[in-house]
C-alpha cells in the first residue's frame, strides 16, 4: 500500500503547519515516502544482541543522551531539567532507578560525553532492530518537545541522531507528529464537531493510514502498529522494563485511534 505519503503530507502537514517542519514536509512528502514505502519495514528487523546487554546500554545511552541534547544550546534550562523528569515519572522509574537516570543525564551534559560513541554502541547491541532505535529516538523527541518545543540546536541535533540510527527524514517527521497530536490531545472538547473531525484525522495519523484506505487495509494498519509497539515485545528484545510505560501508553493510543476509525465508519 502506497498511503504513506498522502496521510504525512496532508494529516501532520496541516498539524505542524509552517515552520522547520512545514519546510521538510514541502522538500520530501508524496512521492519519495510512497517510493519508500515499497520496501517492507520489516525486511530490516533481525534479532538484537543479549536482551540484558540491550536493556543496560539503552537504559544508560537514553538518559545520556537526553542530557547532551539539553545542553546543545550551551546550557541546560529549568525547563528541560523538569522535562527530564517528566520523562522518568512517564516511565514510573523506582527510586534508584530514578538516581541512576539522573547520574547518566549529567553525565551526558559533559563536554567530555561522547555521544558518537555511545550512539555507534547503541546501535551495534540493538542490531537491526529498528523497532528499539525508534523508541529511543521517540523519548529523546519526546523529552526536547517537552524542553523546548523542539527548538533549536535540539532539533538539528535529535534529527542527526535519526539518521545515524537509521531513520529517514520522513520517519522523524511522522515521528514528531504523532508526539505532538499526544502532547495537544488533552485540548481536545469532547462534543464539539470540529473536536470530532480532528479525532478522525489524527487516528488515521496514529495508524500510518489514509482515510480512503479499505477497512480491511485499516485493520492490517491497526494490527502492523500494535505488532511494531507491543511492550512485551519490545522488552524481549531489549527494551528496558522500566521503559514498559511509554510503550503501553503508545499501545494504547494506537488501539484508541483505530476504535476511533471503526465507530466513524461504521465497523464491526
């Protein structure tokens, strides 16, 4: 299915708007997604290294990482220091896990930090399992979103780290999308049409598919996303357990957009 294009270029173009993502979107959407869509994503999923190995290094690259990304602008501000935090009370990290996310944040503030390095490690223990390298690049843009709206040296910098580990441009820009129609669904008035139609538009987003798709691609949408995110999965292959959270949070996003779509199709 060729969808991919039309569903960024229309439903997260009118989302973002202007700007520096309104300018990606204008340069790559339509033709050269759909041209990449051709090539199955799955065909570059193969088996990670120890699952134990995986959860250590990304546990310790994750909060690392987070903390060079706050510092890209020359120092680190209240705002990102809280955002950090956000991310960790998310995960609903113990208490020594909170202190050892901390300790690797600050870490990853130094000048001394070297972030190619930890980035090279990360993805040499993930191996091709671009389901983890996604997840991790969703709780750094996460975490910038939430810092500084994704402003500034952060941007550049997250988008660098995307394709070092694989990501097109166009994946980072759907990726972005997505978090930001979760960070604004709280605005959401339950009841009012324009509400309504905003819902339909952003769980056709959230499952990757057009709304002229068949149900039957609908559903074969639904199922690829909760494969793609299913926590137990992601854990099996390396993902931390305190990391369990995001990826329920992500499930439950998906199955709520894919309800949406049913109940404003008339499913069964």
């Amino acid at each position: 299915m060729r969808w991919r294009g039309k569903v960024i270029g229309g439903a997260i173009g009118a989302i973002l708007g202007a700007g520096p993502v309104g300018a990606v979107l204008g340069a790559l959407l339509g033709h050269q997604f759909d041209r990449q869509d051709e090539i199955e994503e799955e065909a570059a999923v193969g088996p990670a290294g120890d699952p134990r190995l995986v959860s250590a290094v990304f546990f310790r690259s994750a909060f690392a990482v987070m903390g060079c990304i706050a510092k890209a602008d020359g120092r680190v501000s209240e705002r990102e220091i809280a955002a950090a935090r956000s991310v960790m009370r998310q995960m609903r990290l113990s208490s020594d896990q909170v202190q050892a996310a901390i300790r690797f944040f600050t870490e990853g503030k130094q000048s001394t930090f070297a972030l190619d390095h930890t980035i090279q490690e990360l993805r040499r223990v993930c191996g091709r399992r671009r389901d983890l390298l996604r997840v991790f690049i969703e709780i750094q843009m996460r975490a910038a979103l939430e810092g500084n709206d994704f402003q500034g040296p952060a941007r550049a910098l997250v988008h660098n780290l995307g394709r070092m580990l694989g990501l097109s441009a166009l994946e980072m820009v759907h990726l972005e999308g997505v978090l930001r129609l979760q960070r604004g669904a709280h605005g959401h008035q339950p009841g009012q049409r324009a509400g309504n139609k905003n819902r339909v538009t952003d769980a056709y987003s959230v499952l990757e598919a057009d709304a002229s798709a068949s149900d039957a691609d609908i559903t074969r949408a639904y199922r690829r996303q909760m494969s793609r995110h299913h926590p137990d999965k992601l854990v099996a292959n390396g993902l931390p357990e305190s990391m369990q959270e995001l990826a329920k949070e992500k499930t439950q996003q998906i199955r709520e957009a894919y309800e949406t779509i049913r109940s404003h199709r008339g499913m069964q």
